[in-house]
C-alpha cells in the first residue's frame, strides 16, 4: 500500500487532491513541473483515518516516511539529526479543502543541543541557530505537548525586560541570551507537563507528525467544518520538507510575488521582497521591503528593487512565475524564499484580486488566447462585482490598521458608503437635505411615512429589522446606501439622541453629528471617513457582454416606478419582475388617500377616493410601460398590510378624519378595531383584494387602461399581473376572473389587443404544497422568498435582526449565513423544488421566476439555475452582479452534466 508520495513521484491519477491534501498536491504538481521547490514528501490523508482508529503509525508507514526522508538527504546533502551537516524539515497539515489556520504546523524539527550547534557553525549564526531552536521549541511544546503558548509568550516577554526593552524585535535578542532562553524553555517544558522536549530527532519527527494529523480532530477545526459543510471524516495529509532559510545573509530573502497586479489588474510582475528575511518577516512588516521590480519602485529607489539588486535571481523568478500562470490557467500568488542565491518557490495559489482586477485579467486572459470567454468570466467574483458598482470605504481591516474601527455594525441592507449629519426625523431629513446639507436618517424602524426621508437622505441606518425588512426593501430600490437592524442603538427620538452601547461604554451621538456608514459590511464609523467612488472599469461591459451570451435565465429588475424603470433598463434588466404597487403611493399626498380608501365608512365613500387615486397609479403605470418597452412588466397589486396605512400620530388621525368627513373619535375607534398585532400575517395581499375587492379592480383597470394607451402609443407592452400572499388556489380563481373582466370590458371596441398574462407569487409552504392547483389558474409563479423564508422559519423577517446575529458566525454558529440573504437551499429550496414539480405537473409550460431579494445573491442564483427557473428578479443595483451569477452557473450547470 502507498502512504507516502515523494514530490516527484506520480501519484495516482484520480482524486489526487483527495489522497495528498490542497497543499501536497500543489508541491508534487509543481516539483514534476520542474519549479524549484524544496524537497519532501506527502504521507497521505489515508493514514489521518488509520491514526484515527488504531491510534499509532504503523511499521510499513514509519518504513515508507523514512525512505522519502533518506531521498530529501540526499537531494539536500545533509543529514536528519547529524550535528556536522543538520537538515531540517517543516512537518505541516494540509487537507482536500482549505481550512486556513484550522490545524497545526511544526517547523525546523531536528534541532537538539547537538544539531543546534551544527546550524550554528553551518550558517555562521550563532543568533540565527539558536532562534530557529526556540521556535522549534514553542511550536512542539504547544502542539506536541501541550503546554499553553501564552506560557512561552510571557516567558520572551520578560526576557526581553530584562535585556532592557519588552517590545524590541526578535531579531535584537543576542546569540548567548537566545541560547539561555532555549535552556528556559526546556525547563517551562518539564515544569509544566509530565515529559521533556524529546532530544532525539527521530522522535520529534513522529511526534510531529502525529500531532499534525490530530489537529484535523482540534475543536476550532471541528466547528470549521460543520460552518462550511466541509465532511468531518476525510482527514488531513502531512507534509514533510527540507527547510530552506532567507535568512542566511545579504544573498538570502524571502517575498511574496504575484503574476499580475492583484489591484488593478495590469500585466507584469508584482510583489515585495525582503533582504536577509524569512518569510514571517515579510509579514510581520518589522522592516520595509523593496518592490521586486525597478518599475514599481518609488522614483529614485529603483536600484533597491530585486530586479536590480539580484539580477539572476529575479529572471529566474519570473520565468517560474510564468510558468506557473501558464500551468495553473490564472493569476497566482507565490511565496518565495531565496537561500544563498537560489529561488525556492514555497507556495502558490489563485491570486485574491479586486474586483476591478479581477475584470481586467478575465479581458486580458481571452485577449492573450490563452482562456475562452466562458473560462475568463467563471474566474470573475460575481460578489465582489458590487465593490465596482458603487462607492465605498477601504476594507474594515484596512481602517483597523489605521486605528480606525467601527462603533457599531448592523446588516449591510444596500451597498455603498455615505457621510453625512444624523437626523432622526423624516420630514426634518427631508428640510435639512433641502437646505444643502448631507443626512443620514437614523430610525428605530422605517414606515411609508418615513419615504419622504428617506429619498432626502444620503443613507439610512434602523436599529431594528433584517435584511428584507421595510427600510431595505426600499433603500435597495431607492439606490440608497443602507445598514439595517443595528442593535446595539437606542434612540430617544425626543432628546434627538442615539445612544450606543458596547464592551468600551456607552457612546451618545446627537442629531448634527457627523458619521460614515458602510452598507456593504454594515459598519459605522464616528466622523468622515474618505469615501472612494465607485470605480470606472473598461473593460466591465465586455465581461457583462459575454455574461448575457452565455446565461440561460432571465434577468429582471424590482422597479417601482417609472424613473427606476429607466435606471433597470440602463442595468441591463431584461423586464420588471416586481413592481410593488404600494411604493407607488410614497409620497405623502398619496398615502393619505390610501389612508382614506382604508378607514372609509362605506364603499360610496371608499370609490370616492379610488377615484382619486385611479389616475395617478394609471399615469405610473404608463410611464413604466413606455421605458420598458417589448419588456414583460409584472405588477403586483397590493401587498402592504392594511395595518401599515393607519395612522399613527393624533395630527394624521385628525388630517384623515377631516377627509373622511367624519369625527375624529369615529375613525380612531374603526382603526383601533383594524388595528393587527401581527401585521406580517394579517390583513394584506390578496385577502385585501378579497375583502375589498374595489381596492384591486382599481389597479387592474388602471393598468389595461395605461397598456392600452402606451400600446396606442406603439409602445409594445408585455403586462403580467400578479397576486401576493396567495394561500388557496381558490383566491386566484376568483381574483383571475375580475382580472379577465376587467381586460375585456378595457378592450372592447379597441383594435389593439393587450397580451397579458396573470399569475401569483408564492411565498406561502401552503401554496408549495398546492402548487399544482394554483397553477391550474396561473400563468405564471414568481416565489416571493422574503416571505416564504420568514413563513418556513416562521422568524420574522422585521424582528430577525433582534437574535438572528446569535445564530450567526460570530455567535453561536448554528447558521453560516442569515437565510433572508442567501437562500435556505435545505429547507426553503426544498420546498421551492417541490413546488416546481407539482405546478409543472398540471401546466408543464408554466413560467417560473423569483423575486425575492436572494434574486441578487449569486449563490441563490446558483440554485435557480439548478431547479431550471426562467428567471430571476432583483433590485436594480444588483443587476450587473445576477447578470454574471447567472451566466457562471449556466456553465457549471453544463460542467456538472
Ligand atoms: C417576497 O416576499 O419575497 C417579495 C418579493 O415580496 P415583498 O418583499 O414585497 O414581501
Ligand atoms: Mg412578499
């Protein structure tokens, strides 16, 4: 049986990265490649599972390391455990999956008090030898033994006290000091467990190893798996190799190199290095290394650059670097370490890059020939396709760097970054702004009144609420930056104050003062923060061109009204797959009316004010129509519940009653009977159409009439009506009946004919389960997953943010990600899957959609695409992202068949 895989043996050609791990596949693949790596071998992930059952490392594997390990010394010309010519080796993990930081790494193993001075005499570095010694030490002490690292931190804390200076570098410590400090160390050691720091070599490579394979069973990497779904049986490999040292004099270093520019994107190499370093130094940012080429360097330093300091060494590094863009198909990003002249590359992987570069590589890739459009645009993150679209702050842990940290955080509701005044009011949001200045409205929860307030402001912060309430359904639509259900504010509207409690106190902002907001990670920041606008990428439309040309499903916008229409369409929508009717009486005047329609005494007084509204949702519905032109336009009537449109305050009630004609007391006791402890389920959707079917029929004929007109007009106009909150298939049969009606009785004596469709959203598991019968009614279903991943969770989608972050990662980690963002595939998918199928059952023909906000989230578009939707919906700034999720699943969708 093969345990053992040296780096230039084949290894078998199947699950190769299942039997080696990430990390033992990248160095066999790169040491047959002919890349200079240091030598060593992969004991296989086989034996992870065989440790884990029998508890030790059996004969035939201790057999097959120590032939391997016989193979690197004589690559190497030294000796494990031989005082004259020391090797060293790194023992570290490295399973099928990256899982950073999860397990244990042990390096320099094959030190002793013997071989200690042997590195010494080898190096010619007392200081050096005996560095590496300690942190052999530490590393084994901790991982092997067990003993707690904070024990050897403290210990090198106070020896540097005693040298004269608790924080000076590592590297400041004298030879004979460091050499006390070993003996301290081994001292800690006994002290603090029953066993001693093995001397022999031999012992410390099994122990090693050992330990390195019991690290896939630590808590910490544990709880990694369970977050990412990651198996918990598949195990680790061990990777043993020769260490090589940057760190050996003025012809040594250590850097990292990337084969493009990972910020922009350009060609040519990029990257940092660090004379007479390991590469922990480079990291550690104790001293400032140069740039590898004279181009990058600052004017004036071009002769500190490794291009120019060593010659021969940074041709050789770019013709490896070369050589492993080619191979690897992409950008990479490559440890290197250079030991007496010699490049020893250490590590390679896809380089992380913006999202700015990421669309200039996938252009330039298909330029060079070397990609098809289809590869280039799988490499593009459709997520971070957002940090183009919109301005923003540098990342958090950017501004963490410059002692700039956020002072409270909620849900980042809608992209962008804003500074501006805090208003805690609406309509004095709306004054202020008017007056010039820049406010960002800050409220517990916002309301239809609130609209005006929020259109004025820059951004909009809510302490309460999730990622689908009221505040970020509309900020979304309005284009707003927005950061939603911040919890930790506590707002005292009548003092106009914001108080914010954490760990370090309680803070107290007035209204007036001056914050920055983050709607892309939902922080907020104290004061102005330098905001960068969103970035103009040239070559962004090429990459949405062959997005479009490769993806199966539709992409429609949620646009409201005729002006977000336009906006969409500029997006790239390819129709409106939400018009939610109720935006459309935003503005003060018109909430009124429909505060009237509501609370009317009879229906001769309701019609009254139907009447008055007939033109207005008409004269909308014809400005949409005409922007969205030969584009299906679905209309969804509406959905608010009736609760919304009470009035709240004395002064409305009183406005209201004085348009009703009645006294005050009159419409305040008929409020109060309307009043809904949950309004969520309550009075709203299709039961109001039931209920009050005037209310619907209003819409329906102002929306024949406007497609009459723009058709008139010849505009091609593409309606499809659609019922929210649909429980019973008998609630469409009815409502479908007014709809037909009402579309004869408009187009009778017409010669144009409206080409209509009607269908319903499901947001309801009943209508999942009765899809078939619903569908008998319905042209076509759009899944409203807002709704129906509150009424499977039964959480509310207003109320989550109040608990739902303890679910989250950083709490308890139940969940991996709040599922009003990205799609519950287990449990709502399932039922969306079964929906499917039973509506496909009776009506095979029938079009499907989705217009929840998970419309935007690449990986939920992932999901439409695999149960074979026709399209999907979302707001119109997350166009450009679903564009490309879309065409990125097409393909895997095609790679998986
Ligand atoms: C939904 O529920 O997913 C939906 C799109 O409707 P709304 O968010 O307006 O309830
Ligand atoms: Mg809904």
């Amino acid at each position: 049986m093969h345990y053992v895989y040296r780096f230039v043996d084949e290894p078998p050609s199947d699950n190769i990265v299942e039997i080696l791990g990430g990390k033992g596949t990248g160095l066999n693949r790169m040491t047959r490649m002919g890349v200079p790596v240091p030598p060593g071998f992969t004991i296989t992930t086989e034996v992870s599972g065989i440790l884990r059952r029998e508890g030790h490392l059996s004969d035939g594997v201790r057999a097959q390391a120590l032939e391997a390990l016989a193979w690197v010394e004589q690559d190497q010309g030294k000796r494990f455990g031989d005082p004259a010519a020391p090797l060293l080796i790194s023992v570290r993990s490295g399973a099928s999956v990256s899982m950073p930081g999860m397990m244990d790494t042990i390096l320099n193993v094959g030190l002793n008090a013997s071989t200690v001075e042997g590195l010494a005499a080898e190096s010619q570095n007392r200081r050096f030898a005996f560095d590496a010694y300690r942190r052999l030490i530490q590393m084994y002490g901790n991982v092997v033994i067990g003993v707690d690292q904070h024990l050897f931190e403290e210990a090198l804390v106070q020896l540097k006290g005693q040298l004269g200076d608790p924080r000076m570098p590592d590297t400041s410590i004298p030879a004979d000091a460091m050499q006390d400090f070993c003996g301290k160390l081994l001292e800690l050691i006994e002290k603090e467990s029953d066993t001693s720091f093995p001397e022999d070599c031999q012992a410390q490579l099994w122990g090693a190893i050992h330990s390195v394979f019991a690290s896939w069973e630590n808590p910490r990497a544990i709880r990694y798996r369970k977050m990412q779904g990651i198996p918990q049986h598949s195990g680790t490999a061990c990777t043993v190799q020769a260490m090589v040292f940057g760190n050996l004099g003025s012809t040594s270093g250590s850097g990292v190199a990337f084969t493009r520019n990972p910020s922009n994107g350009k060609p040519g190499l990029y990257g940092e290095f660090l004379e007479n370093a390991q590469g922990e130094d480079v990291v550690a940012g104790i001293r400032t290394p140069h740039p590898l080429t004279a181009a990058g360097a600052m004017p004036g330093r071009e002769t500190y650059s490794l291009e120019s300091t060593m010659p021969d060494v940074f041709e050789r590094l770019c013709s490896e670097l070369k050589r492993l863009e080619t191979h690897y198909r992409d950008v990479q990003d490559v440890e290197f370490t250079v030991e007496r002249g010699r490049v020893f590359i250490l590590q390679t992987r896809a380089a992380k890059r913006t999202a700015q570069a990421a669309v200039r590589i996938a252009t330039d890739l298909v330029a060079e020939g070397s990609h098809t459009p289809e590869e280039a645009i799988s490499m593009v993150d459709a997520v971070a396709l957002d940090q183009l679209l919109h301005a923003r702050l540098p990342s958090e842990q950017a501004l963490k760097g410059q002692g700039i940290v956020p002072f409270a955080r909620g849900l980042p509701a809608s992209p962008g970054a804003v500074t501006g005044h805090l208003v805690f009011d609406s309509s004095e949001a709306e004054k202020k702004s008017g007056e010039g200045m820049d406010v960002i409205l800050v409220r517990r929860e916002t309301s239809p009144e609130d609209i005006h307030g929020m259109k004025a402001a820059r951004g909009i912060v809510t302490a309460t609420g999730g990622m689908t309430s009221h505040a970020a359904v509309v900020a979304r639509g309005l284009g707003k930056c927005c950061v939603a259900g911040v919890s930790s504010l506590n707002i005292d509207y009548s003092a106009r104050q914001v108080s914010v409690s954490s760990d370090s106190g309680v803070l107290e902002l007035d209204c007036g003062d001056v914050v920055t907001i983050d709607g892309g990670n939902g922080c907020l920041y104290l004061g102005a923060l330098e905001v960068r606008a969103a970035a103009a990428v040239p070559e962004f439309d090429q990459v949405m061109q062959w997005a479009d040309d490769l993806r199966r499903m539709r992409i429609r916008a949620n646009a409201d009204t005729p002006s977000a229409a336009t906006t969409a369409r500029a997006f790239g929508a390819e129709g409106i797959g939400l018009c939610r009717t109720e935006h459309m009486f935003f503005s003060a005047e018109r909430v009124e009316t429909v505060r009237a329609v509501v609370l009317a005494a009879d229906d001769e007084s309701r019609n009254q004010f139907l009447d008055a509204l007939f033109p207005v949702q008409r004269d909308d519905f014809l400005e949409i129509f005409r922007s969205m032109d030969g584009l299906p336009v679905t209309i969804r009537l509406l959905d608010w519940p009736l609760h919304e449109f009470l009035p709240r305050t004395d002064s409305e009630l009183s406005v209201i009653a004085k348009r009703l004609g009645e006294p005050e007391a009159t419409v305040k006791s008929r409020a109060e009977r309307m009043h809904e402890v949950n309004p969520m389920l309550g009075h709203r959707g299709v039961r109001v159409g039931i209920t009050m079917p005037q209310l619907y029929k209003m819409q329906i004929r102002a929306i024949f009439e406007a497609a009459l007109l723009a058709s008139r007009g010849g505009h091609r106009v593409l309606p499809e009506i659609m019922l929210p909150i649909v429980s019973l298939p008998e609630e469409l049969e009815v409502l479908r009946v007014d709809i037909d009606t009402i579309a004869n009785e408009v187009q009778s004596g017409s010669d144009h004919r409206i080409d209509y469709k009607v269908g319903t959203m499901i947001e309801l598991p009943r209508a999942c389960m009765v899809a078939h019968k619903i569908a008998a009614f319905a042209d076509f279903i759009s899944f409203g997953t807002n709704d129906l991943t509150q009424t499977t969770f039964g959480v509310s989608r207003d109320d989550s943010a109040a608990f739902l972050p303890q679910y989250l990662e950083d709490g308890r980690g139940l969940l991996s990600v709040d599922p009003f963002s990205r799609l519950d595939v287990e449990g709502v998918g399932e039922l969306i899957r079964l929906a499917i199928e039973r509506a496909r059952s009776t009506r095979p023909d029938i079009k499907l959609g989705l217009c929840g906000e998970h419309g935007g989230d690449p990986s939920s578009i992932q999901f439409c695409e695999k149960v074979g939707l026709d399209y999907v919906s979302c707001s119109p700034p997350r166009l450009p992202v679903a564009r490309l999720a879309a065409a990125q699943a097409a393909l895997r969708s095609q790679d998986a068949r």
